[in-house]
C-alpha cells in the first residue's frame, strides 16, 4: 500500500510528464492495469492518453502549466492547475486521478475552465 504523500508526487509526475511532451514514459511509470477516462475529448485507456498528449505537445510546444494546489484522501488526489497556451490563452483545471492498491493510477476526471479576460472581482481563478 503507498502512502498519500506518495500518491500526491506521483499525481504531479504524471502529469507534468505527459503535459511536457512525454505522454509514453507517464503511463509506463504512473498508470496501472487499466485507465479509465472520463473527459470526453479523450479516448478510453491508455493508447487514448498518449494520443491527446502527442497531438497537444505538436499543436502547442510552449503551452506551460503550474500545479496550484494538490490535496488528497484515500485513493483520490486532485490537481488544481494555472495553464498558459499560445497567445495568453489561459485556462484553470481541476484533474481528479484515481489510484489502484498498487499506488499507480486507474482513472481520470477532469473540468477545465478558461480564464475570461476581465472579471467582476480582483480574484484569482487559481
């Protein structure tokens, strides 16, 4: 059985891996027997992660992400994230990764919000 703290560095690893550039070495260190994807954009399983990312590093090489906050209970860690694409396309996002006994990651939510540009409060979104 891992630990939470341990799950909570391997959450961040794997995705900043696979948002990186490097969708291939994430899952054969970071994902289980199975994955289960429930954002729509992205096919089932495995071969379906690395696709998105592939197509997202060719499409978008200088994007940037910034892991605001990482909380955890149980077998779930949430990733609270700040991203920046082409042209100051912002985005925030909330990823929820489920871990197998294993310690190693079984499925996947996600909600994905863009930043407007003006706001009715001085608050951050992030």
């Amino acid at each position: 059985m891992t630990s939470i703290e341990q799950n909570k560095k391997n959450a961040v690893a794997f995705y900043k891996t696979a948002y990186e550039g490097n969708p291939i070495i994430a899952v054969e260190k970071y994902v289980g027997k199975e994955y289960i994807q429930h954002n729509p954009a992205v096919a089932n399983g495995t071969q379906g992660f690395i696709a998105y990312f592939e197509k997202m590093q060719l499409a978008y090489p200088e994007k940037s992400i910034e892991f605001v906050r990482v909380i955890a209970q149980d077998d779930l860690v949430a990733l609270h994230t700040h991203q920046v694409w082409p042209d100051n396309d912002q985005y925030v996002t909330m990823d929820f990764f489920r871990f197998d006994p294993q310690g190693k990651i079984c499925e996947h939510w996600d909600a994905i919000q863009q930043i407007p540009k003006t706001s009715e409060n001085p608050n951050k979104m992030y």
